[in-house]
C-alpha cells in the first residue's frame, strides 16, 4: 500500500469560463499499482485512474483510490 499527496495545477471550463485549479488531495494505492507507484520520484507528472471514495464508513474527508496510473513523459 502506497499513500501519498499529490497536486494538480489546470484549469478547467465552467459554465463557458475558465477556471483555474491548484490544489493538493490525498490518495492511496495497494496491491501491485502501489507498489509500483512508490517507485515514481517524487515530483514525477503522472496521470492517474481510480475513484474517490470516504477515508473510513464514519468519514466525510474523501481521498482517491489509485487503480491504475502511467507516467506523462516531459518532452
């Protein structure tokens, strides 16, 4: 199992105006995708599939479950 905080900086269209997104979320990876993933240097572009889900069944703070990711070459 793999926990980490990643940060994402975009922007995004709403309603016909772009938004401008900079923010930072927890996620978690287990099985061999952590594995895997606790090996990406920090500070790597990846791009990631999976879906959002509760800490705990009492939690309202949510975090991304990693299901899948590949690293987003720099060239």
């Amino acid at each position: 199992m793999t926990e980490a905080k990643f940060a994402h900086c975009g922007s995004s269209m709403e309603a016909g105006i772009e938004r401008q997104l900079d923010f930072e979320f927890a996620a978690i990876a287990v099985g061999a995708t952590g594995e895997t993933l606790a090996r990406v240097p920090l500070g790597a572009d990846v791009e990631i599939d999976g879906f959002v889900a509760p800490t705990s069944k009492r939690s309202q703070r949510l975090r991304v479950h990693i299901t899948d990711y590949h690293e987003i070459s720099g060239d």
